[in-house]
C-alpha cells in the first residue's frame, strides 16, 4: 500500500538543476530499439518500443496497473515476467536532484535545496535531516549528489558552493570536508573499501578525495580540442581499479584509479551523456545520453589489458603491444571496447541510469517523465513507469534488489518496488 511522507508543497517550477543545458522540447523520434549481434560483431534493430505511445484506457488489464495516480504498463510484445507497485511517495520543498540507497537497503538519501533527507524505506518516516548552517543564506544551493560510505555510518554530499561535506549520520555533523574543484560537482562514489571518494565536476576533472587524509588525486581532461567536457556522472568499478565518467562533449571516459591513467574513452552518443552505471561484473557499464538513448559498454578490453592507456591523452602513452587503439572509429573504445546493447524509445533526455545488483536490469529515467526497465539481454523494455509530472532526474536501485526509487524535478521522490512473476 502506498505511503504518502512530508508536507504540501506548491507547483515546482520546471527546473532541473542539471549542467548548464538549454532543455528545449525535440519532436518525439520513431522509437526502436537494438541488440547487438556477437556473430557480426554489429548492432542490430529489434522490435519496436511502444510504450510511450500507449495509455492506461487502451491497454487490456494484464498488460498495466493503475494506482490514483500513477501508472504503468507492460510492453506488449515480450512476455511480462515483473510486478510493479508504488510503495511510498515523498515530498519534498523544492526539485530533488538525487537520491541514493544506503548498502543494505534500508535507507533512502534524497538531495534537494540546501538539505539531504534520510528516510526509511519501508516506512517513508525521515531518520535525519542534514543542512549545513555554515553555507552561504543567498544562494539556492542544490545538493547535486549523495552517496553512502559502505558501512552505512556516513553520507557524502556535494553542494553547489564546490565543496564535498562527508556527514556522520548519527551524530548529524560533518566528519571532513574536501574543497578543491574549481566549478559545481555533479556526481559522488564511494568506493566499496570506503577509503576514497570520486567526484566528477563541472571543472572538467574527477578527483579522487583520501577520506582518512582528505588528499585528492586529480584525473583531469586534457585533450585541447575538448571545450565542452563538464563531467556530469562518476562510478567506480566494482573491483575499485577504474573510475568512468560522462560528460557533455559526448564521450564516457575510463581511468585507472591506482595510475591515474586515461585507459579509455567510448564514444557513439550523438549528445551530452548524463549518466553512467556498472554492471555489478565490472564487464560492462551503462550510460545514458540527452540523445534519448541508453548504452551497454562491454569493456573487457580495458580489464585484459590493464597497463595500456589511450595514446596522447594521459601522461603516458604505453600500449600493451598486442592492443591497437581503435581511432576513428564510429562508435566504440579507442582501445577495444563496444557497444553491446543500444536501448532507445525514451521520447526525451535520459538523465539518469541504474543497474540491478543481480545485472538482470537497467532501468532509466527521463526528462520524458517515465522510467522503463529494460532486460539488457535483448534491449527490450518491459514496463513504463509514470508517477511523475516533470523530468525524472535521478533514479538508484536498491542493493539489495527488488526496489527503484525516482527523484524529480516536479519535487516528489517515489520508492517504488518490483518483483518477477512466476511463470510456472
């Protein structure tokens, strides 16, 4: 049953808080969706993505549920293997920028204006709020990005003043803080040892913050050609070895986090890319793109070969000599990683990705207001969430499976969970 958490709130304006980007309505694309073919080493079209197009009146009621006001519908030409409920709604004061689970579920942070919410997922009840009282009274200042450290005690978050606060949660204090970058910060990651954090910037640099020290590492973008490469989105790799990042010049950029080394970019996206996931493998990763596309990376080339690093754009320019970087190429990795899966039939940006702790999903939010889940295994969608009334900006899937929660601009969080069906 669905829990409705917080207070009033008036008509939000429409107001993302995302990079600078001007956020202007594009027809809707043809929707279609493809797979990529091992056998010819290319991507192929599937089926069609009709989702966007269907309403809750037009479809037969085993493919749809319909809350009061919320819906969502299955794709009808794959078979439905998941259940969908919304579970909890969360208001907030102003638009919510991001929200993030704590390591064993149990915990929802929500990033709005000038505070983070923790709340309780099964109950909706607020365990803390944290402000900063110390931060400046005349600005708006968004919290772009949370994160929990992986024991649950701390959350990272990232204002807009350039600064990354690191919170005791219980005794609702700042444990350190680390300054540094030079523009807003958009994206936060702790690493799963909880010794570092990765923070992505509009200053064109990830840095790699020392929580015991608060030393950082710079891993900057150096190419002269590059004018437009504000990082938006930051993960860490399962394993802790690489750092990815997206930005607005189109490209997901792959370091190595003990060298420091640019070891990869993938390029294919025909816009700025917003978000970035990993596949709990660490074989592959996920990005999402204001071209309203989503991307499966396999990026094995990058593990096989962990010394190498992309030629003239890292301080060394070592190539492991069985490993050509792969320049010019249409879409791909300059060192050997492709494009597995390419999703499509969102009908605007994608700002926001996820991947489920078993890999079995990819779920994605956009300025289109819907999340879909997707099964990576065949590009296909299966079901459209709508409980939204503006862009979905961020979305996270709980480690522990089984629960999506979706931030957006119209000021409203919603926990929602899923589950498979049996099909005995």
């Amino acid at each position: 049953m669905e829990n409705t958490a917080h207070s009033d709130a008036s008509t939000p304006p429409l107001h993302t808080t995302q990079p600078p980007r001007d956020f202007v309505s594009d027809p809707p694309p043809q929707p279609t969706m493809q797979a990529y073919s091992p056998a010819t080493n290319e991507i192929t079209r599937g089926g069609s993505n009709p989702l966007n197009d269907l309403k809750p009146d037009r479809v037969p009621p085993e493919l749809k549920k319909v809350g009061s006001d919320w819906w969502a519908i299955f794709n009808p030409n794959v078979p439905r293997v998941l259940d969908v409920n919304l579970n909890l709604t969360l208001i907030h004061e102003s638009v919510v920028c991001c929200v993030r689970f704590s390591p064993d579920g149990k915990y929802l942070a929500t990033g709005a204006k000038r505070t983070t919410q923790i709340y309780d997922v099964k109950t909706g009840a607020i365990r803390c709020v944290l402000e900063d009282e110390g931060a400046s009274k005349t600005d708006d200042l968004y919290i772009r990005s949370v994160c929990f450290s992986p024991d649950g005690k701390y959350l990272a978050t990232a204002l807009e003043d350039k600064k990354i606060r690191v919170w005791d949660i219980a005794k609702r204090e700042i444990r350190i803080a680390f300054e540094g970058h030079t523009d807003d910060i958009y994206s936060l990651d702790f690493s799963r040892d909880g010794k570092f954090i990765v923070s992505g910037s509009a200053d064109r640099t990830a840095r790699i913050w020392d929580v015991a020290t608060g030393t950082c590492k710079t891993l900057a973008i150096t190419e002269p050609e590059t004018t437009d490469a504000c990082l938006t989105s930051v993960a860490i790799s399962p394993d802790g070895r690489f750092v990815a990042a997206g930005s607005l010049d189109m490209l997901v950029r792959i370091w190595d986090i003990a060298s420091g080394a640019l070891v990869e970019r993938l390029k294919g996206h025909k816009d700025s890319v917003y978000s970035v996931a990993f596949h709990p493998d660490g074989r592959g990763l996920v990005s999402g793109s204001l071209d309203k596309s989503l991307k499966y990376w396999d990026i094995t080339s990058v593990l096989k070969e962990p010394t190498q690093t992309v030629v003239g754009l890292s301080e060394s320019s070592t190539v492991a000599s069985n490993s050509v970087p792969i320049v010019g190429a249409e879409e791909g990795g300059e060192m050997g990683s492709t494009c597995a899966v390419a999703f499509t039939g969102h009908t605007d940006y994608v700002l926001t990705v996820a991947v489920s702790p078993d890999g079995a999903w990819v779920a994605s939010g956009s300025k289109d207001t819907g999340v879909q889940f997707w099964n990576p295994a065949d590009a296909q969608a299966q079901v459209i969430l709508h409980g939204h009334k503006n862009s979905v900006i961020s979305i996270d899937l709980s480690p522990t499976g089984g629960v999506l929660a979706s931030g957006s601009g119209d000021w409203f969080v919603r926990v929602w969970s899923y589950t498979t069906i049996n099909q005995s």
